[in-house]
C-alpha cells in the first residue's frame, strides 16, 4: 500500500477516486468479455485507489482472484506462465474474430497490428513469475 502522504486532498482526491472505479468497472466487464484485459484495470484502479482511498485500494488487493495478480505486479513478480498464456492466447483469437468480421481492411489491420503488439508485450515484456521466483530463489 502508498503511504498516506501520497493520499491528495481535495478536488484531486475526487479524480483519483473517479478514476479508480472507471477501471474496476472495466476491468469487471473484461472479466467476461474475452480479449479485453482485466487485470492491468484493477492494477490502474489500485494505483489511483492509492492516491484517493486507502480502503478502496485495500478492497482491490483484497479481491479474491484479482488481488494476488495485483500484488504480484507490484511485487515485480509478473504474471504466471498460465495466465501469460490464456492472456496471449485470448487476444489473438478475440482479435481473429474480429479482422474476419470486420469489412474494411484498414480498420482490420489496426486491429491486427494492435492485437499483436499487445500478444508480443505479454509474452515477452511482461516478466513470467515461476522464472522471476526462480532467480530470486537463487
């Protein structure tokens, strides 16, 4: 959790806050919309949870299935192999789909070109956690 110096007062308290339930609203709907990510919502609702409501951003550590992941990102032990996979994995087929049902060809290749940049970010930026554990372990 931020230390509560970095809680802002005022008008900026309200934003923060604001913004931290635009992304865990989101993030719940990405939970069930394949291809839309769920849990880098729920890590940018913590963060401005963190600058408005420290009971807000405990709520969101606190989550069952979405908490661990965001402490893991904050810990800088990236996501699991699994979770790599199924992320990758559901944004190349929810991106398949969409190129073959959309009929114009630049819009197509935007989403082409944005769905496999966001694929190779996953895989190969984003650090896979058995193998950061592994190497602290060391």
């Amino acid at each position: 959790m931020t230390a509560p110096s970095a809680v802002r007062r005022g008008p900026a308290k309200w934003v923060w806050l604001g913004a931290g339930f635009v992304c865990v609203g989101v993030g719940g709907v990405g939970i069930a919309v394949p291809g839309l990510p769920t849990t880098i919502f729920f890590i940018l609702a913590a963060s401005c949870f963190a600058r408005s409501s420290p009971r807000f951003e405990r709520w969101v550590l606190e989550l069952p299935k979405v908490g661990p992941m965001v402490r893991d990102h904050r810990a800088g032990l990236g996501m699991p192999r699994r979770a790599k996979a199924w992320a990758v994995s559901s944004m190349v087929f929810a991106a398949g789909i969409s190129v073959w049902l959309v009929d114009a060809p630049l819009f197509s290749l935007a989403i082409a070109a944005l769905a496999a940049v966001g694929a190779w970010y996953v895989a190969v930026k984003v650090p896979t956690k058995e193998r950061v554990v592994a190497l602290r372990s060391r």
